[in-house]
C-alpha cells in the first residue's frame, strides 16, 4: 500500500535537529514536508502558550510543543515525540 521511500515505521520521532530545520524552512515561506512520508506539515499554535507544533498533515506525526527565542528554539516537552502509528515514548519505556 505504500509507496517506495522511508520506513516510517523505523523512526517515528522528529529530533531537535529535524524540527529546527523544517522550522528555519518554514520561517522562509518553504513548503515543509514530513521526514517519514514527504506529505505537507501543518502548524499548530497555542497563542495562549505562544507555543508551536510541526504536525504532518497524512501521517500525524507531531513535534513537541516549542517556542520561539532570538537564540533559537525551546522545547516544552521533550522528545521523541510520538507517531500516532505507533511507537512508545521514553516515559514508556
């Protein structure tokens, strides 16, 4: 049922790495795609958090929630974050 591409199924975590660069492409008005399944990712935004999660439009694999510094990102919760499909998060384990 798939098609030909990345094993979703192999990592269903977004790393600090991954998320702050889909979030620097984002920023510059890129279209940003999901590592596992190259589908659009949404933006979801608490305002009353001033919060922000990268979330995959197909697949639903969603970043932690982050802000925004002069120095970079900060993470409200930490990662992995976990695929809707499957997997354990680290409080799991």
């Amino acid at each position: 049922m798939s098609e030909k591409g990345g094993s979703p199924a192999d990592s269903p975590y977004l790393s600090h790495a991954e998320i702050t660069q889909l979030w620097t492409k984002f920023r510059a008005g890129e279209v940003i795609r999901c590592p596992c399944d190259s589908h659009g990712m949404a933006l979801a935004v608490d305002g009353a958090a001033k919060a922000y999660r990268l979330v995959c439009t197909k697949c639903g694999l969603a970043s932690p929630w982050f802000g925004t510094t002069s120095t970079g990102l900060v993470f409200r919760s930490p990662p992995p974050t976990m695929s809707p499909n499957g997997g354990t998060t680290a409080a799991d384990e």
